[in-house]
C-alpha cells in the first residue's frame, strides 16, 4: 500500500517532532520532509513533492501565506492543510482563497489532523468541524454566492436532521448515537444529502446550513 508523504512545515522543531511520531503511528502516512521555515519549506515542497503539506503560519524567512502563494502559483498541484494557532476567520477564508484544502487548529485532537490528511489526499475540503460557523460568517460578509432554498425540498426528514449535526461540527460516530443509528446509515444519509445539495464535502454542507438557517 502506497503511504501518504506528508511534509510537515513548522519553525518549532518539537512540534515538528511531535508530530512526526503521531502521524507515524498510522500505518498509511509517512513523514517525508520536514521545514523550519517557508523557504525551507517550499524548497523542500519542489524537491521531494509530497501529497500534503501541513503548513504553520507564523514562520521566518516567508511566513506560511508567503510560503503557500509560491506554492499555489507553481505548476506542481500541492495540496496545503494549514494548521495553526489562529482562529481568526480571516485567516481561514485568506488560505481557502488561495487554494489550501484543509485548515486544523493545533489544540486539535490528533484523530482531527489525520482525518484531514486523509481527506484531503482523497480530493476533498477538509475544515475543523468547530471552524466551519466561522467560515459561514466570513462568507456571508463578503456575499459570495446564495443557493437555491428549493433544493433543501428535496431533503427527507432524517436528512435534514443529518444535515443539522453536520453543521454543528459533528462527526459520523456522534451523529449515529446522537439519532440512534448506525454509522453506516449515516454515511448513506451524508451521501443522499451531498447528491440533493450538489455539494461535494462536509464543509460545503455545513455552509449551506448555516446559509440556510438550518440549524439544530
């Protein structure tokens, strides 16, 4: 089985360490590089190319944003999860512009970084569940775009309830004993609801939710 490669990207070196020995533990991710600032770490990223980066912010040299725009704009398609001490919303909608797919804060449970790495290496957008209403909040301060309230119709009962948990940041193990179901039947709920919303994650979900008043 081929391992994810990640880079880890962090000028405090028992962070890096730290994580290193966390992320080791699985057996499906690797540690290939690490960088202690942004220069270093974008080298590093052209050199090696690893699936994902977990990117520190505050760091010398380029700072993370540096970093991730010189990242971004090369022709290698990196996949950039910033993981950092601000909870600033600007800071998560400044990263999301510039194309990172994830955004986990470093107080974190370690099972919530794993889960991003994993789903960002699978193509998607993977934002810590309690950041998701912060993320709403930016996009509504800017308006950036309003879907159709008819495709919430189309909901069913149970998946409108779904829906709400997932907006609350809750994963699939809590949303099945919270509704007294299984894991496995809400996953079919969380794919039924992506097919009817026409979105493609978690995090897209949760924000037409939050757009939508759809709340628990």
């Amino acid at each position: 089985m081929d391992k994810i490669k990640v880079m880890i990207a962090d000028d405090h070196a028992m962070v890096r360490q730290g994580l290193k020995t966390i992320l080791e533990l699985e057996e499906d991710i690797c540690v290939v590089a690490q960088a202690s600032n942004g220069g270093e770490a974008v080298d590093l990223a052209k050199s090696l190319k690893p699936d994902i980066i977990l990117m520190d912010i505050n760091m010398p040299v380029l700072n993370g944003l540096q970093a991730i725009k010189m990242l971004k704009e090369g022709n290698d398609r990196f996949k950039i999860i910033v993981l950092t001490l601000h909870q600033d919303r600007e800071y998560l909608f400044k990263t999301l512009q510039m194309g990172c797919e994830g955004y986990v804060l470093k107080d974190a449970e370690s099972s919530v970084l794993i889960e991003a790495i994993r789903s960002v290496f699978h193509d998607q957008t993977f934002i810590q569940p309690n950041m998701t209403s912060e993320l709403v909040k930016e996009f509504n301060r800017v308006t950036l775009y309003e879907h159709d309230r008819s495709l919430t119709n189309n909901l069913t009962t149970r998946e409108i309830e779904v829906l709400k948990l997932i907006a609350e940041g809750m994963i699939n193990k809590e949303i099945a004993k919270n509704l007294y179901i299984s894991e496995k039947t809400v996953k079919n709920h969380i794919s039924n609801i992506f097919k009817k919303l026409d979105v493609n994650d978690r995090t897209q979900a949760a924000i037409y939710a939050f757009k939508h008043n759809i709340k628990a």
